[in-house]
C-alpha cells in the first residue's frame, strides 16, 4: 500500500513538474518577435526609433537651454512620457549657452542649443560633447505691429542694433524712437541672428531690453510702441509684425532652398553617448511619428533636416 502511494505521488509530482517548464517556455516565446522575423527572443523589442511605446524605460532626465527649442521638446517630451509612465523629463529655457554649460558640468542631461557646442564652449569642453541635431530653426526680425515697415536690409538692422539709427522715420517709418528688445549675450537665438542676419556682435546698448525668454521678447515687442526684435519662427502669430530679410521672406520653403539665410540646426548636446533613457527620448525626437509632415517639429514651426536643400558647417559655409 505504501508503495502505491510512492509510486502516485512521484506520478503527481513529475506531471507538474512538466506543467511548470511548459508555462516557462511559453512566456519566452511570446516576449517578442527579433528584428520582426517572427523568431522567438527573450529581449523586448527594439524602439524601432521611438514609434513604438517602451514602458519598461524607467528614469529622468533634464533638458536644459534654448528658448527657441523649448517648446518641441517640451511638447515631444509630454507624448513621450504617455508613452513611457516611468520616465520623468523636466525642460527648461535659459540659453543655449547656459545648456551647454549644464551639460558640459554634469548638471543637466542634454543641452539644448541654437548653436554648435564650438561657439560657445572650450575646444576641449566641447568635445566632450555629443551633437544630436533635431531640427532646423530659422529667426526673423519682428515689430511693433504699428510700425509700418515692412523690409529691412541687413545694413538697416546693423544700424539699428549698433544704436546708429534710433527713429523709424530714418528707415522710412514714423517718426517714432525705436526701441531694442534683445536677447542675452548667452543666448543662441541672439548669436544665430547676429551671425547670419547682422554679420556682426553687437554691444549692449543703453535703454534696450533683454530678456532671457523669446516668450517674453514676443510679449514686449507686440505691446511697446517702436519695439523690434527677433524670434525663432515657431514663436511667430498676429501679436508681432514679422519683417522681410533684403526682401526675403522668412518662409519654411526660403530656408530650406538657401534663400533665407538667418537659420540654424536646434542641437541637443550630450557629455559622452547618452544613457537608455535619454538615448531613447533622442531617437523619437528624430523619428517619423515627430519629424513627419503633420507632426510636432512641422506643427511648432520648426523645420525638419530632411526637408534642407543645404547644409550649413560650424564656420557657417553653407554647401548643397
């Protein structure tokens, strides 16, 4: 009798025993199709360029620098953390030059800039520096929507950034005083346009206005009275008067043929190859389901680098 029982029991225990590694073998195989073949691997897919939801990434990262690109990767970050809960990303402004100096010293995770890391850092800082280019954005002299100018040449706004003209009436306008609403000297919106618009650094000049934030310029530029300034086309609505560039027109289709030339790649700066997490937020921003023709970097008034005729060096040169 005993030995029946022995003998049942080692029976009941071998058939779970096979039960078990059944339901093992199972959950493996269905974790995942390799390089989408259909074989069976025990990886998670890949992101397939952040199209895909990836809700095993867990982890944080802070974006740090340009206004003018605060807002794509502050919308870009917000889908991303739908897509990923356990992912938190915090995105500031102040500069492409206080980005690049977060990141170079550790501060911040990426480094948000309008300008090639060179500009603004130490040989050997910036070659620390990982450059992942997202976009292009292009700048345009704004006004007071009262001023009834509507082209400025580049040695008009030489003038009047370097204090030479300070009345509209001068250029053909109103007689009105003009007033300068700027940007810091770390910001990369200001060094794009003093490069390409100006050709030339300026000083700051007594009884203009600087403002760390493209959101406040456009706010001042559209309530004061003689007011000029420059923003990042994805700033632009009814609340400014965009100005023509030696009669150029600062249009997406200008830019991107190398007629417009007051333009620059929107840089995201890493110290070394980016960590899972952040390589991860990276790769979405470039990918089809942002850069595509009705998605965000379109959408917010950036331009996507496939979409550029030309292409423009550190030194500025500007080659097809």
């Amino acid at each position: 009798m005993k030995k029946s029982m022995l003998m049942v029991l080692t029976l009941v225990l071998s058939l779970t025993l096979a039960a078990c590694g059944q339901g093992g073998n199972a959950k493996t195989n269905t974790s995942g199709a390799e390089g989408g073949n259909g074989g069976a691997t025990n990886e998670a897919p890949a992101n397939n360029g952040g199209n895909a939801a990836t809700s095993d990434l867990s982890g944080s990262i802070l974006a740090v620098g340009s206004s003018a690109l605060q807002p794509l990767v502050d919308q870009v970050s917000k889908k991303f953390m739908e897509q990923n809960p356990n992912v938190s990303i915090q995105v500031q402004g102040g500069g492409s030059g206080t980005g690049l100096t977060q990141v170079s010293g550790g501060q911040a995770d990426i480094g948000n800039s309008d300008v090639f890391a060179e500009e603004k850092l130490e040989a050997a800082q910036a070659s620390e520096l990982v450059d992942h280019q997202v976009a292009v954005v292009a700048m345009a002299a704004v006004v007071n929507p009262e001023v009834t100018i509507d082209n400025l040449t580049k040695d008009q706004l030489v003038q009047i950034f370097t204090g030479k003209v300070t009345n509209w009436k001068d250029l053909g306008g109103p007689d009105q005083k003009i007033q300068i609403v700027n940007r810091p000297s770390s910001s990369g919106t200001r060094a794009t346009f003093e490069k390409y618009a100006l050709g030339t650094k300026t000083e700051d000049l007594q009884g203009s206005i600087q403002e760390d934030s493209s959101g406040t310029v456009k706010k001042l530029v559209g309530e004061t009275p003689g007011a000029i300034g420059y923003l990042a086309l994805s700033y632009l609505d009814d609340s400014v008067k965009v100005v023509k560039y030696e009669g150029v027109d600062a249009t997406v289709d200008n830019v991107a043929n190398g007629t417009y030339p007051v333009w620059a790649y929107e840089h995201m700066y890493t110290k070394g190859e980016p960590n899972e997490v952040t390589k991860a937020f990276l790769d979405y921003m470039v990918s089809e389901d942002v850069q595509k023709e009705d998605g965000d970097v379109v959408e917010l008034g950036y331009i996507p680098i496939s979409k550029m005729q030309v292409k423009r060096d550190v030194d500025g040169n500007i080659t097809k």
